[in-house]
C-alpha cells in the first residue's frame, strides 16, 4: 500500500498533500467482518442518509430480525421493517436480497470469486441495487483496488478541492480523468474522501 500510495502521488502531485496528512489506506488490507449478504442489508439501510440516521436505523432492524441472514430476513412483515425506519423501496430491496439468496438466483458466498463484471451484472440484477451500493461493496468488503465511484459525491468534491477547481466535474469527465491511475483507482477514490476532510 505504501509503494502504491506513492505512485499515485507521482501520478498526480495533487494527492502528496493528502497522502502524507491522513491514515494509510486500508482498502483490501482485511478479511470483512460480516457476510457479503449482510453488508449489502447494511448498504441498503445506509443509502441517502447521515451516518447516525443509518447506524439508528440498522440497530432497530437487527433487533427486529436477530442475526441478519437470508432466512431470518425473509420471515420479516414489510411492516416490521417499516416499523425499524425503512422506506418502503428499501423493504422491498431488502426482501429481493433475501429471495434471490434463497433461491440461489445470486450466490452471495462466492461473489468474492467474481470479477468485478460478474459482481456488478449479479447485484445490479437485483431491484434497488444501483451502480454507487455495488462500487461501495466492492471497494469494502471484497477489497477490489481498481473502483472509481464517480457517482458518489464525496469523491467528486474530494477531487474538486484537491485540483481547485471552480466549477463542479461531472462524473463522465471525473471517469476520464481516472484512466491514469489504473488499476489502484479506489485508493484515489478513498484519498478524495480524505481531501474532504483536510
């Protein structure tokens, strides 16, 4: 990590800065903790809420359900999930998780054996699962090193404060701009989100 965090530096002298002030980064560094379904459930919940909305949210809902596996989501009323803070569309998201674990249709226990192609045609497959929850679970819990989430917002701000620039970059152009740090791109992406903070 050390080794690829300079190269990106002298890719682009912009980053030594942030690079050098923040934590090394710990993309890829470490078995996840929870399952890949569960960090789903947990991404779902998250989506479009504050920090600690979502941490309120993901408390009531493993009391509601116990352990968060397949089985245990699948017994659940839409009204108890509505009844832990979820919207409906995030119910139902959840459910289909649930299902196509069930059913085998995603095999949630060996997405971590895909290529980043395979993981992101079998999760955006799924209702409700758009292109930002499968970037951030890729980067997260498979520990990919080459995603470039140009739809998350933290990254583009990120970028925009570390390159002074006056006017928003759309997510095309912020893609295009990442071509040259293949194949470590989540690391940079992770930097922008440190940027934010510095």
């Amino acid at each position: 990590m050390r080794k690829i965090v300079q190269e990106i530096a002298h890719t682009d002298k912009r980053f030594a800065k942030v690079i050098e002030t923040s934590e090394l980064c710990d993309i890829g560094t470490s078995n996840p903790e929870r399952s890949h379904f569960e960090t789903l459930v947990s991404s779902v919940i998250s989506q479009q809420l504050a920090t600690a909305a979502a941490r309120t949210i993901k408390e009531r809902f493993a009391v509601e359900c116990g352990k968060i596996t397949p089985k245990n989501v699948a017994a659940m009323e839409i009204e108890q999930m509505r009844a832990a803070g979820l919207s409906g569309a995030k119910a139902k998201t959840i459910q289909g998780l649930a299902s196509s674990a069930l059913d085998k249709s995603v095999d949630f226990k060996k997405l971590h054996e895909m290529d980043d192609d395979q993981v992101y045609k079998s999760l955006t497959s799924l209702w409700g699962i758009g292109p930002w929850t499968v970037d951030m679970f890729m980067m997260f819990q498979l520990g990919r090193l080459d995603i470039w989430p140009t739809g998350d917002l933290g990254v583009r701000r990120g970028w925009e404060k570390l390159h002074k620039l006056s006017e928003e970059i759309a997510p095309i152009e912020l893609e295009k701009k990442g071509e040259k740090f293949r194949p470590h791109r989540s690391i940079v992406a992770w930097y922008c989100w440190r940027a934010l903070d510095i």
